[in-house]
C-alpha cells in the first residue's frame, strides 16, 4: 500500500514513523518531507500548498491513501482535489477546514450554537476596533481572522498595546490578508489544555490530552514561538472535565458543522482553557497539533492508519481506539535566535537510540550530512510509567543530540509535575 503525507514538519515524522508500523505499507512519500524524514520516507520536493503538483504526483504514482496534515493545504483544498481523482483521504475538506481558516467563521459558530468561548467583537474596520478597545476590558486578546503560521494572536495588557495590536494586523498587514479581519476578545484565565480528536462527522474519539509550552525561554519567559515541548496527559484535564467537554464542546461542535453543511472528518483539534466558569473553546485546528501530536501518538496503542482509514469510511465507531496508560513527554531543540533571527546550517548529530524518538522539523541533507534548516529543528519524545520518569528520559535523549547554537528549554513538564503534587 502507497501513502502520501503532505507536509515537511515535526508533526508530519511523528505521523509517518507511527503508519509505518502498520505492515501493509509499502512506501510512504513525504511532499515536501524534510531532511529527518528522508530516513523514515521517500521525500518528494513538491511544497505541501502546491496542490495541483500533488494532486499530479498522487495519480501518476497510484497512491492508494494520501494524510493532508497542515492547515494550509487543508484550507485550499487539497482533500477535495485529491477525493476528486478518486484518492481517499484523511483531512477535512475545505468547507469545513474553515474551523480555522476562519477565526470570524469559528467564533459565530460558537456563539450561534452555544458553544462555550471568551465573549469577543469583531471588525473589518480599523477605526471601529480601535474605539472598541478604548472601552474594552484588559488584558484584551486580538486575533487575526485568517491563519498566520500559527502567530496571528496578540495579547495586549494594556491600552496602548491592544492600539497597538489593532494597527499592526489592519494596517501594518503584520500577518497580511489573514488580517482583514480581526477578532477582538475577552482573555480567560485557567489552565490550558489541548485535545486533539479523531471524528468522521459522527462519533468523536478524544486523543490523549497535552500540555503545550509556548514561550521560548524557561518559567514561560520569552516570546511566543511555535511549541517548545509537551507533555502527555495533561494533569489538569481529569475525567470530570473530559465528559463536561464532550457533552458541552466536542460532541456540540460536530454537530454543529454538521448542521452547517460543513460535515468535519479528520482531525478536529480543540485549544480549551479551563476556566473558573468551566471548560472554554479558545481556537479550534482543522488538523493534528505541532508539536502535540509528538507526544500523543506514542501514546496510541492502535494502528493509526486503521483509525484513519475509519474516519475516512464513516466506521470510526466500529473501530477501537486505544492509548497505552502511560506519560509522553517532548523536547524540542531550536536554532539559538528562534522565533526571531537564527543562523543555518549547522551539523546534526544524534546517538542511535535519539534517531529512534526524534522527530525532525527543520533540517535538510547538505553533502550527505543532516544539517540545520529551521528555528525548531527537532523534538525529541521519550514514553515512561510516570511523567517524571518521561520527562527525564527525554532530557537524557536530548542531551545525545548535538548541534552548534542549540538550545531547548529545561522545564518542559515542570508546570505539569506541580499540578500533579497537587492531586
């Protein structure tokens, strides 16, 4: 069996190193892919929005199962195109990729079907927003409408910063059309937890939940980047909160897209805050989370391709979805200057056993080498009985990777370990 994965991250190695256990698989392509992934796949040098390229190479190459993986091809279209060749798919299709291609669409979704979310405003005008935020609670949240890698929401503490906010996304087009629009909304406190779930329009399976860590430096200092680590499960995320969100978010929104005609299959990524008045909805993905999905499916003790294929048939209710009862934990190693400037290029080096739980995200083969080719350049997962015993398994493969201006964060999980004393 063929399959194609679109996409040349971290997020797309975990997915390929996890469907290349299933033994009726005889070759994965990887569009783009990236220098890591070359050893776990064939790369293809077709960018992951180029979808009439990969639609080409999918028919010319007889691919029998193609996984769109990040939001922009999903956005375009790209499930669509391929379904229309007669390749089947995991991913959303465009019209119901607009959970997040649409932060505007996602939120009057909320509002309309009682889904619970920060009260918000929203404008396609500039002078409109920046009155709103003269009267408007702080700390205030701004949100581009459209994606932007990821980057496109500001939190402002102060008055000044929400003008600001307000006149980099509408006028200063920080993160270009995505900025169009913006939402403007209320900033919720509590404990953030990410859940990513499996749904074929009709049944949900919930993922094991995950703890993301944003910030660049330790204690949550720095900027804003990507993701520098996770852990699995997230110790805040008890079953009381799991079945209030099924009953009051998940299960909710997929009907809603339902009622919508917008059905949603593949994977429907929920960022909740765990506020004082109960579970919220801060941002939904139309896709597997990065770096999330590198500490949760380790954790899936059931053949993924099989799962996926269910959501592609319609059968996920019929198909077990099991996760091994264990702790995740990743930590990812950046160019030193990341999010911002970084230099390139650099050798990577990694002991056998790192290669084995390492998922790479900015690399490339230069002269036969794996060199450094990105800001986060890869993570490394280790699985334990508890999360400490995950978490230092972790640490100690990433201290057997080496590269020059490396650095990662050295609490990955320190948050979660504290909540769990608290148990």
């Amino acid at each position: 069996m063929k399959v194609m994965v679109v996409g040349g991250g971290g997020r797309e190695h975990a997915i390929i190193k996890k469907i290349k256990e299933n033994p009726a698989v005889s070759e994965i392509y990887a569009l783009p892919g990236n220098g890591g992934i070359a050893a776990d796949a064939l790369c293809v040098n077709i960018a992951a929005t180029d979808v009439g390229g990969i639609v080409k190479f999918a028919v010319d190459n007889a691919v029998d199962y193609a996984v769109v993986a990040p939001d922009d091809p999903l956005v375009l279209g790209a499930v669509d195109a391929l379904q229309e060749k007669g390749i089947p798919c995991f991913g959303p299709n465009k019209n119901a990729a607009i959970i997040e291609g649409s932060k505007v669409f996602s939120k009057n979704l909320m509002k309309k079907y009682g889904i619970p979310t920060a009260e918000y405003e929203v404008f396609d005008n500039m002078p409109a927003a920046l009155r709103y935020v003269e009267t408007c609670s702080i700390p205030v949240v701004v949100k581009a409408d459209g994606l932007a890698l990821g980057k496109g929401v500001i939190i402002a503490n102060t008055r000044e910063e929400a003008r600001q906010a307000v006149k980099s996304i509408m006028e200063d087009k920080q993160f270009g059309k995505s900025g169009d629009q913006i939402v403007v909304e209320e900033f919720l406190t509590g404990p953030e937890v990410s859940v990513l779930s499996f749904t074929d329009g009709k049944t949900v399976r919930p993922m094991v939940s995950s703890m993301d860590h944003k910030r660049a430096l330790d204690n949550d200092e720095g900027l804003n980047t990507g993701g520098m680590g996770t852990v699995a499960p997230n110790p805040y995320y008890t079953e009381a909160i799991a079945a209030r969100c099924m009953e009051e978010i998940f299960l909710p929104t997929v009907r809603a897209m339902n009622a919508e005609g917008r059905t949603f299959k593949g994977c429907l990524y929920f960022g909740l805050m765990l506020t004082p008045k109960g579970p919220k909805v801060i941002e939904y993905n139309c896709r597997f989370g990065d770096p999330e999905t590198q500490v949760v499916l380790p954790l899936l003790k059931s053949d993924l391709l099989t799962v996926m294929q269910s959501v592609t048939n319609e059968t996920l209710a019929e198909t077990p979805v099991e996760f091994y009862d264990a702790h995740a934990c990743c930590v990812v190693l950046a160019s030193k200057g990341y999010p911002t400037h970084y230099e390139k290029g650099f050798e990577i080096t990694l002991s056998d056993e790192a290669k084995a739980h390492t998922y790479v995200a900015g690399a490339a083969i230069k002269d036969g080498k794996l060199v450094t080719s990105g800001g986060r350049v890869l993570g490394v997962t280790a699985v334990g009985d508890t999360l400490k015993d995950a978490i230092d398994a972790a640490y100690a493969l990433a201290d057997t990777v080496h590269f020059d201006n490396a650095f990662c964060r050295r609490d990955i999980g320190a948050r979660a370990l504290k909540a769990e004393a608290k148990e």
